[in-house]
C-alpha cells in the first residue's frame, strides 16, 4: 500500500517579548509504503521538508519486521531524523542562541515482542528496543557559574540504550447480544481509566527515538529505561 500526502506548518509568535523573528512556514511532502507477505512486513518512509528559515532537508526511515511464531515478532529499523531549533531556542530574550543550527540524526534499532494470551481474556504483551542514535549538532540548554543560560549546539553526540516494556490488558466481557457488561465488583475502581491495549508509543517524526522514547510510555505501561549519552564538541 502506497500513502502520500502534503503537510503545510505555519508558525507564528504573539508576544510581547522582542523575538528577532516571530513567523516561518515548512511545507513538507511525504510518502509511505508498506508491504505485507505472510509473516513479513515491510514500512519505508520518504519526506521532504522546505522552510523558509533553514531551507530544505529530506528524511526517511525503512523498518522490517518478522514473526517468527503468533506470540513472537521481531523488528529491525534505520531512519534519518531532522529538528529546527524553536523561536525559544534561537529568541527569547536572555536564554537564546540565534546563531543555532538544525539537528541532524541517524538512528538503528532492534526489538522484539511477545504477546500471550491468558485464560480470562487477559492479553499479556513483552517488549524490548535496543536503540543507536548519532546525532549532529544537537542542542542542549546550558548553564556557566553565573547561571547565565543559553542553548548550544554539541557538534556529535550519541545516544545509546535500551527500553524494556510489560502490558497487561483485559478484554471487555459482552453478553449474548454483544452489548459490553459492566466491571464486575471489586475490578478497577469508579473513574480508573483502563489498561491500554494499543501499540506502544513510537517514535517522534523528527527521527530521535532515543531521546523520545524514555519519556514517552503511557502510564498503563510499566517500562524500564536506560540510556548511555556521549558528547563531542
């Protein structure tokens, strides 16, 4: 299956902060295509990004995934990632940096997924991602011993790690006619949201699973996160 689209983003500031420049627009055109053959699954992803700020810059991703047995899949992904520093980054007034340059990633991962079915409906799913990002020019918020504070670019950094993750959900009993019968007592208490039963969250569009993906479980999810940065100026 083959998806395309185009995506204008326009960006304006109302403030009155003495921003140096408070409008940009990125028109963007993408494209998407997955294959599906037995227990294969193939995704690529092509976009190409225009601002009037920083120009152009095409990004994409490929990602492979195999199942190997119907409670077992493994994944393997390479995508490239692009981020423009936001209005705060480069103006706000005392703890900007306009000289900033956009970031720039490569990106490797792995995983796999075990998914169980349990008596009572009860769906039990395992994941693990190890992750390598190489990014160029990242921006990181600094500050000296006079706590003056500004964000910087870091010329290569890498971000390296691995999430673990553990999802429990039940199926919601129906009686005979499908219609969806109420908690029974002593389940979860009035105003509980549910377990999520969806996929677990992926990574940003802009390419940097690393960084995002600590921070980006949902709380129904219990997850272990560790995650090794090196820095080069």
């Amino acid at each position: 299956m083959l998806t395309a689209g185009f995506e204008r983003r326009e960006e304006h500031l109302a403030t009155d902060a003495a921003f140096a420049v408070t409008e940009r627009d990125t028109n963007s055109l993408f494209g998407i295509y997955q294959l599906r053959i037995d227990d294969h699954a193939l995704q690529a992803n092509l976009r190409r990004d225009d601002s009037n700020q920083y120009g152009g810059k095409t990004t994409g991703s490929i990602a492979y995934g195999y199942r190997f047995a119907p409670s077992l899949r493994v994944t393997a992904g390479y995508t490239t990632g692009f981020k423009a520093p936001s209005f705060n980054d480069l103006y706000y007034p005392g703890f900007s940096n306009p000289d900033l340059v956009p970031e720039t990633s490569k990106n490797l991962e792995g995983g796999h997924l075990l998914e169980r079915q349990r008596r009572g409906a009860r769906r039990v799913e395992a994941r693990a991602i190890v992750y390598r990002n190489r990014v160029s020019q990242l921006i990181i918020f600094q500050c000296d011993a006079d706590f003056n504070c500004a964000p910087h670019n870091v010329n290569r950094a890498t971000l390296e790690g691995v999430t673990l993750g553990l999802e429990a959900a039940r199926r919601q009993r129906r009686d005979a006619r499908g219609v969806a019968r109420p908690p029974v007592a002593g389940g979860r208490r009035h105003g509980q949201a549910p377990a999520a039963a969806g996929a677990p969250a992926r990574r940003t569009d802009r390419g940097l699973s690393g960084r995002a993906r600590c921070g980006s479980a949902s709380s129904s999810s219990p997850r272990r996160c560790a995650t090794t940065i090196r820095t080069t100026s």
